[in-house]
C-alpha cells in the first residue's frame, strides 16, 4: 500500500482566510497522485506553557525513513518504508503498515521554528517547538503605596 494522508490541525472557529488555506494544502497533497486506501499514524497535538508539540506513533520505523519540514507555519511530516516482501513470504495477517505517508500540522505563530527539536523514543517520534519568550506567561506584579 502506497498512499499519503494528510490531517491538518487547525483552531477551533477557524476564519474563512483559514479555510481557504487548509483547501490549498489539501489540493497540494493530492497532487502527489494519490491511489489506494488511505493511511496515517496516530498522531497528538498539544501545547503547555513552554511549548507546542506533534507526537506521531510509529512504531517499527527508522528515523531516516521520516522527513520533517516547516514551511509558513505548516509542519509536514512525511515518510517511506518499503515492504519487506521476503523470499516465499505468504502472510495470513499484515495490520503493520508500509508505505508512504503525509500529515500536515498548522503550527502556531508564537512558536520558535528555528528552535524546533523531534527525538524518537519507544516508537513515538515527538516534535518540539518553544514559545517565543513574549508569548510565555507571566506574572505581573502589583505595586503598592
């Protein structure tokens, strides 16, 4: 199975200007001549006080065979591993996927991309991306007389 999928992650209410944009990167994934069943690994986003993060599951594959790219705020995450047909191999259950993929993350404009840091670790590849230090929280303190 060859196949891309992308999933772009967008903001609740999201502006017709943003919509039109999530079309385009849509169209733009297609035209990679998609065929087949489509196929993607699970995937979190989220975002805490320090930073906002992609976690992908995949299990099984080699780092080199995942690329990552930021462009005008889109993370895109895609890969290939090729089947591993084997001599004879007949199977009777193949549920671990081969193939190609694409997912797509809109990324907030507060992070820091040039900051950005992806470890793997027990098969879940995280992306890291700070907060730019004027998008951090902080106290204000009250002065008195």
């Amino acid at each position: 199975m060859t196949s891309y999928h992308a999933a772009l992650m967008a903001p609740i209410g999201q502006d017709s200007f943003d919509r039109q944009i999530d079309r385009l990167l849509e169209d733009a994934v297609s035209a990679f001549g998609v065929h087949g069943a489509a196929w993607a690994p699970s995937s979190n986003a989220w975002e805490d006080d320090n930073g906002f993060y992609v976690q992908m599951a995949l299990p099984g594959w080699d780092p080199q065979d995942v690329s990552l790219e930021v462009t005008k705020h889109v993370l895109s995450i895609k890969g290939e591993r090729k089947e591993d047909s084997g001599s004879g191999r007949t199977f009777h259950v193949k549920e671990i996927a081969d193939g190609r993929f694409l997912r797509l993350f809109r990324l907030p404009t507060y992070i820091d991309s040039e900051k950005a840091s992806a470890a793997q670790k027990n098969g879940l590849l995280t992306v890291t991306f700070p907060k730019r230090e004027e998008a951090k929280s902080r106290r204000i303190m009250i002065e008195g007389t």
